[in-house]
C-alpha cells in the first residue's frame, strides 16, 4: 500500500513499516503497530487493572493447580 508522503511522515513510517488496517462502521483507520499495541495494552489494562487474579502468574498457577504439578 502507498501512502503519501505527509501522512507517512506524521505516523514516523518515512522509511516504510508496517499498518494495522481497521475497518470500522464509520470507515477504515490505519495504525502504526506501536499504536495497535498500545491500543490492545490499554483495553487489556481495562479488564485487568485491581484484579489480582488477572494476571500471569495467576493464570500459570491456576494452570499448574489444575493440572496436579
């Protein structure tokens, strides 16, 4: 995909890089992988953020209970 040169420039891809392409019900929205990843990190951080039991090591340790080791 071609993009052009200003809005290349203003997401940092002058050398060229990667997009996320989106679409959504009001049109198509690109994205830097850095900001697909942040965007994922603060829905994660929404359905994680005070529950204890949200996060690796609690999930590796409910794994490890339930499996006997």
């Amino acid at each position: 995909m071609s993009l052009p040169i200003d809005i290349r420039k203003r997401l940092g891809l002058e050398n060229g890089g990667s997009v996320i392409v989106e679409e959504t019900d009001t049109g198509v929205v690109l994205r830097t992988v850095t900001q697909a990843v942040a965007r994922a990190q603060a829905i994660a951080k929404r359905y994680t953020e005070g529950n204890p039991d949200a996060s690796v090591a609690a999930f590796l340790a409910d794994r490890s209970a339930e499996s006997g080791e």
